[in-house]
C-alpha cells in the first residue's frame, strides 16, 4: 500500500511538473521594424508578455527591406510601412504578404531650413522627395494638396517625372534616397520626408511646413504576416494590444505628437485605391 501510494504521489508531481512547464512556455514571435519603432514595440513586447507571447526584436537599417525578409521566413510579422508600400512590394515581387491590423497614421511632411511658409516658395525652388516609387507619388499628392502642382488624370499613387502634369511654379523635383531626405535639405530649398526618418533626424510634425491629411488611407502603417497565418490568433492578439487604448496613449506620449494611432477595420482598409479617385 505504501508503495502504491509513493508511485501515485510520484506520478502526480510528475504532472504538476509538466503543467507547469507548459504554463510557463511562451510562444516566441520575431517582429521585423525599424528603429523608428523600437520603444512602441518594446511597450508591446512587455504587454504581450503578460499573455505569454514572447517578442523577438528584429530592428532593419534602412538597406534592407524587412518585407524581404518576411517574405523569406527571417521574422513571423513586420510593422514598419503603409499599405500603398505594402502593395507596390507585392506587385515587384509577386508576393501576396497580408495586413493584418492597422497601428499609426505617420504623416509625411515639407520641411525647409530656408523657409518658413509656402508663400515664400520661389519659382523653380528645388524639392527633394523619396525615390522610392511609392513615396514618391506620396510627395506629388502632398503638394498637390496645397495646390503646388498637379499629378496625371493616370496617377496610380507611383511617383515619376512623368507623373506631373502641371507643374505652374515650374518646381525642381530631386529624388533622393528617403534615408538621405534630412541631409539633403542643407542643399535644397524643400524637402518631403518621412514621418520616420524625420524623427530619426531630430525633427516633429510640428517643425513641417505642410503634412499629410491623416486620414489618407494607403498611407495607413500596417502590421504584416505572410498569407498563411493572416488568421493566426496569436498574430491577431498582437494586433489587439496594438490597437488597445493604452498603446494608443503610450505611442501619443512617446512620439510628442508625430505618430497619430489608428485602428481601421481591414475591410475598410481595403478600398485605399478610392483615394486616387478623388
């Protein structure tokens, strides 16, 4: 009898041992960003913690698109661009990488170290822009905004010369590399630079002479997985502390205004080319 009792004693503390190995066990998810986005996700990686989801952090310089390496299996999800990014990187590369879950709206704004206002814009005033198709044509739509220049009756949101149609201040259009739009203005008159690497640099949306209407959708960052864990549910939890009220008051705070959080239904989200339209 005393033995039986000692092999079912041994037997159930073999159990509470294995239970508590599995509650213990995280399941671990590499987060492809840029540097940019280092301490919102830091926030997230302690949030998501708590409900057992551990987050690997994988930072990219701005040599090496982190779509690459989502679409290679190096990281499980990104979060690091807009969706008009997202689809022109599908479209180059015959991938079919999905957003999963909106996070900020980072407005693109004019910036001048010579200037203070539009008005003192000149005839043939030299505009550095990003040459990346996507913020290219992200640049022409701003300064169309503020009725600088108008884009072709085919502009498809893909920047290009030949994406100008009327140009009446007869400005110099320069693209340069995104990365380089900071150091570049010491040169130009203007500059359009990413929300991002403005921050990189120093400078707030405050500082822009001009930015982005914030509800302009395809340039609504996005959070990215691969088409086959787009249902993955601990994916969509990761959205979801990304999205909660909490993040949205931390990301405000950290980011002195410069990010704006948005959570927009992908639904919603997927009629972005009627931006275009207007």
């Amino acid at each position: 009898m005393r033995k039986l009792n000692y092999i079912l004693g041994l037997m159930a503390l073999l159990f509470l041992l294995v239970a508590c190995a599995k509650a213990n066990e995280k399941e671990t998810v590499k987060v492809g960003i840029r540097s940019s986005e280092f301490e919102t996700w830091e926030y997230i990686k302690e949030q998501a913690a708590k409900e057992d989801i551990s987050l690997d952090l994988v930072t990219f310089s701005a040599q090496y698109d982190p779509n690459q390496a989502l679409a290679e299996g190096e990281v499980d999800i990104n979060a690091f661009q807009h969706v008009a990014y997202l689809n022109l990187f599908n479209t180059n590369n015959k991938t079919d990488l999905q957003a999963i879950g909106t996070t900020i709206m980072a407005p693109i704004g004019l910036y001048s170290k010579k200037y203070k206002t539009l008005d003192e814009m000149k005839e043939g005033a030299k505009i550095a822009v990003p040459k990346d198709p996507s913020n290219w044509g992200r640049a022409l739509l701003l300064l169309q905004e503020y009725g600088l220049l108008t884009v072709t009756d085919s502009f498809d949101g893909n920047g290009g010369e030949d994406r100008i149609k009327d140009n009446p201040k007869k400005l110099n259009i320069l693209p340069v590399d995104g990365a380089t739009t900071p150091r570049v203005m010491e040169d130009a008159d203007f500059a359009v630079i990413n929300n991002g690497i403005a921050v990189e640099a120093g400078l707030l949306l405050k500082d822009a002479i001009i930015h982005e209407n914030e509800t302009a959708k395809p340039f609504l960052n996005v959070i990215v997985a691969r088409p086959g864990d787009k249902d993955n549910k601990t994916l969509k939890k990761i959205v979801d502390i990304y999205q909660r009220e909490e993040t949205a008051n931390f990301i405000k705070d950290i980011s002195n205004g410069n990010y704006i959080p948005v959570k927009m239904p992908l639904d919603e989200l997927a009629t972005w080319k009627e931006f275009y339209l207007h």
